[in-house]
C-alpha cells in the first residue's frame, strides 16, 4: 500500500506542479497517507512572504480541477492544502539540497544513539546517497542514511539567495 500511496502523490504532483508554480507558489510536498479512519491528501506549499489561510483556498481552487480531472485516487479521500510550515521534514534529496544549499539548522533523529545521543543539531555540511555530513558544534559528523529516523530542517530564519539579493536592491533604491 506504501508504494501505491507514493505512486498516487507522485502523479498529483507531477499534474499540479506547474499550475502552482504559475500562481506564486512553491509546492514543497505532496503526500498521500491514512490519519485514523480518513485518507488524506496533503499539498504543502510556501512562498517567501509566508503563507495565510487565503493562499490555501486559492491553492485549493486551482488544483481541485486537476485532481478531479486526473482522478487517481479509487477510495474517498480528504484533500488538504497547508503551508508547509516552519519546521519541516526533509523526506526527499532536493529538500536536503535546500537545506544544505541555504544552510538550515536541522535535527536528525537516529535510530540507535551514537555518542550517546539519539539527536543532533546542526547544519548539513553535505550529503550523498548514502551518507550525510553534519556539523554540529564545529564538529563534522558523518551519519549513515539508513542510521537516521527523520530529518527536520527549521525554516524561521531562511535568508535565501533570491531574498537577499531582493533587500539589496531595496536598500540600494532608498
């Protein structure tokens, strides 16, 4: 069931990627999965200024179409559209990238504590498909991916390049 769940938000994401991204929106995420007795259909989405209650309706109008159009879901679902928030996991390789490109503070979590401790803070130095460099209190640390249970990266003080270059250009018009 896990990998047809994948394969359902894959397609959704693939349908609706453009149409988001032509509204001002970043998609972050598109998950399908079982909360209690509902399925949900989850559209994560950001945008540099943040995200309010209004872009999610707006976000919900575009894709409904296309999910009804594409219509690859068989059993009733719920669809949400939320911000992707300020902490998030980072569950595939370009959300590594963006964390380790923008240099995020991230917590991982291990399955088996090393050191001592089964957590560790910092920011990712850098990463293959195997492992992941993470320098923590000057310290680069290198985890194995299959010792790490959840990658989660803190988004409340992202500066990106795009951002930055923006403020200059401001304060460079005053």
């Amino acid at each position: 069931m896990a990998d047809k769940k994948t394969g359902i938000a894959v397609k959704v994401r693939n349908a609706i990627e453009s149409v988001v991204a032509d509204a001002g929106y970043k998609l972050w995420d598109v998950s399908y999965y079982k909360e209690g007795p509902e399925m949900i259909l989850e559209i994560s989405i950001d945008k540099d200024e943040g995200i309010s209650i209004n872009d999610c309706s707006v976000v919900t109008r575009l894709v409904e179409p296309i999910i009804d159009e594409l219509d690859p879901i068989e059993e009733s679902y719920c669809l949400q559209v939320a911000s992707a928030g300020t902490v998030r996991p980072l569950g595939k390789e370009e959300h590594i990238r963006f964390a380790c490109d923008n240099r995020l503070n991230v917590t991982i979590g291990l399955y088996v504590a090393v050191d001592g401790s089964k957590e560790y803070c910092g920011v990712i130095d850098s990463f293959d498909s195997d492992s992941l460099t993470l320098v923590t209190d000057g310290i680069k640390r290198t985890f194995e991916k299959k010792q790490i249970s959840k990658i989660n990266a803190e988004f409340e003080h992202i500066e990106t390049n795009e951002t930055a270059e923006q403020e200059n250009k401001e304060n460079e018009d005053e």
